[in-house]
C-alpha cells in the first residue's frame, strides 16, 4: 500500500496519536481536542496530495534544498498556518520540530505495521517522497513561526521603549534643574547625572530606530538644501566636547553641498565618532574625511585599532544587538551594538551605502551618499 493512500485510509487514527504526543508538551497539555489537532488534518492531506503528486530529479534535488512549494504570494498553506497557531500557543521551536518528528515516526510505524508485503524499490522510493514532504511542511512551519516570534519581539522592544519615554524625560528634566542649582561641591555628580541621562536617551533612540526598522516602517529622511561641512563641522565639535581626552580632526575636500536630511547625517556621523573613540587606540587621532564629487559625497572616519578585523567580521557590525570580537580593554560594553546599524539605515534612507575597510591596523567606516535624489527614498 502506497503511504499516500495509507494517510487517506488512517488520517484518524494517526492524528489520534499525534494529539496523544501534542499532549506530553506542558504548554498544550490542557488544550482542546480541536486546538491539538490545529491544521494537522489538513498538512496531512497536503501531504498525501504531495505524493501523489509526478516529481522530476530535479524538483526533488531542489526541494531537498529547501526551496518552498508554494511561491511568495500564494495563499497560505496548513503547514504555515500550523506553524502560526503554535507559535500564538506559545510553543519553542524545538517543541514544533518535535511534533513534526513524532507525526514522521507515527505515520511511518503505523504504515509498516499495516504493510504485509516485503520492502522493493517502489517502497523506498515512496519513503523517500514522505520524508520530502514532512521536511517541506517542516520548513513551512517553522519560517512562519520565526516571522511570528519576531514580530512580537519587535512589538515587545517598542512599547518598552515608548513606556520607558516618560520616566526618563523626568529624570533629564530633574538632573537640567540640578545642574543648575547645585551647589560648587555636587557640580561634578550633577553633570555625570546629566550626561548618563543623555546616554540613556541617545541609547533609547536607537533601539526605537531598530524597533522601526524592523517592522518594516523603515527611516524616513527629509531632504533639504545643505552644506554638508557645515553640518559635520557642528557635530565634530559636539563629538569633542563629549570625548574631551580624544583627538578628533575634520579634513573637507570638494564640494559638499547637496540635498539631505542634515539632523540625520549628523546622527550617523555622531555614532561613527563614538565608535572610533571606544574602540580605537586612545592615542591617535580620529580622522573624518568630507569629500565631494560630481554626483556623490563621500563622509569617511577613520581610527587606529588594536588589531584588524576581518571581512566577515565586518559586515557582522552592521547587524544591531551585535557587537565585534575586537573590543580594546576597558571600553564600553554597555551599549546596544546599533550604532552602525544606525548608520547604514541612514545611509539606505538617502539612496546610499556605508562600508567598511580594516587594514594595517586601520580601521575606515565610509558613508556614500548621492549629492541629490529626486524622490523621498525610504530604507
């Protein structure tokens, strides 16, 4: 008997054990029949549809890779809405890989049981194709159960950000008004206060900036008329003042005049010094280039390091909550890691690039930005 038609004959009393197994998880231990079954049912029937379904060499190599049944666009199959609903239910990962392993064994002891003829070429074959599919349903679940988690983990970080607002607008306003009465003995504590609080806040912008990015809202830019040397000599001495033991030089070339969001190239500019201040060598300078041709500017820093860092290691800056291996002793690790990840958003949202080059000890973080865009370009 071909599997396909063993799943159409025994559909109840494989599910009967299926839901026997979904019951030994702690998080569907109390749940209805109807919620342990889910769309069980139906990855069942696609499934047995799947088998029954010619399949080319090829259609089976590239399945075998990964590549999903159904294009972008389709409607969603029971696979990936099994994979929603456990993912709402609150199961791990692992727990939704299990299910999909308990139906696999379930479906093939119960088949071979039922088989009272010796295993031949066809059956082989026909196990093979179950696997395939199983493996198929499997991935469908699990991407859209990541998408889901990760949906509600983007939720999560940006009501913590918008709620934690208040009380931190509080507390700056409190520590201002202290760092103007206090008297001459609390003057240092008062300014450490208010510049933690500038922390926490340019930290708190940043994680809502990631938050945004990863919902999809992308960075909003609006570009006017600016002279980029301007701009960046403003944010230099700013930078200067916040690391007044770091050595921070500005060489502009060209002509730097164009169409920008000016607050947030500054912002880029901002988190790209204070990368190279924390994480260079404390006795050389930070360099940052402004250089302008025809149709683009180029907007560079660049600061001696400990060591090199690989290319790989590199682009890895560039993901938020991450942070490289190469840190110099005592800098600070209590940041979120999105400064860069700011950054490149920045640079996307007006049309441009940033990259990065280490060598020699070296290391060079470059913003490409075209001079003017006739659009509003979103990241």
């Amino acid at each position: 008997m071909q599997i396909a038609t063993f799943i159409e004959r025994s559909k109840e009393k494989i599910l009967a054990e299926s839901v026997a197994y979904a019951r030994t998880i702690v998080s569907l231990k109390d749940e209805e029949e109807a919620v342990l079954r889910n769309h069980l049912p139906l990855v069942l029937e696609a499934i047995s549809a799947d088998l029954r379904t010619p399949q080319s060499r090829t259609e089976s190599i590239e399945k075998s890779h990964g590549s999903p049944l159904a294009n972008i666009g389709d409607p969603e199959t029971a696979a990936e809405t099994h994979g929603l609903m456990r993912a709402r239910s609150g199961l791990h990962i692992e727990q939704v890989v299990a299910e999909y392993r308990a139906l696999r064994s379930c479906v093939l002891r119960l088949w071979s049981e039922a088989e009272a003829s010796p295993p031949g070429a066809d059956t082989v074959q026909d196990v093979g194709r179950f696997n395939e599919a199983i493996d198929q349903a499997l991935a469908e679940s699990v991407r859209v159960y990541a998408a889901e988690v990760e949906r509600w983990r983007q939720i999560f970080l940006g009501v913590v950000g918008h709620d934690l607002r208040t009380p931190l607008n509080a507390v700056s306003l409190t520590a201002e008004l202290l760092t103007q009465v206090a008297p001459k003995d609390l003057a240092l504590p008062t300014e450490r206060l208010r510049r933690s609080v500038s922390r926490m806040a340019s930290l708190l912008d940043s994680l809502l900036e990631y938050n945004r990015a990863g919902l999809g809202g992308g960075m909003t830019v609006e570009r006017l008329p600016v002279d980029l040397a301007k701009a960046c000599g403003e944010e230099v001495e700013l930078q200067r003042d916040a690391f007044p033991g770091a050595r921070i030089e500005l060489i502009v070339r060209g002509d730097t005049g164009g169409e920008f969001d000016g607050s947030r190239i500054r912002e880029a500019l901002g988190n790209l010094i204070t990368n190279a201040v924390k994480h260079g060598l404390p006795s050389e300078p930070v360099v940052v280039r402004l250089e302008g041709d025809e149709s683009s500017i180029r907007l560079a820093v660049e600061n001696a390091a400990a060591g090199s860092i690989s290319s790989g290691e590199m682009e890895l800056l560039f993901e938020p909550l991450r942070r490289g291996a190469v840190q110099r002793p005592g800098s600070d690790r209590s940041h979120l890691g999105l400064g860069l990840f700011i950054v490149r958003q920045i640079a996307r949202a007006h049309g441009g690039e940033v990259s990065g080059h280490s060598e020699s000890r070296k290391v060079r973080f470059t913003v490409t930005l075209p001079r003017v865009s006739p659009v509003s370009v979103r990241s």
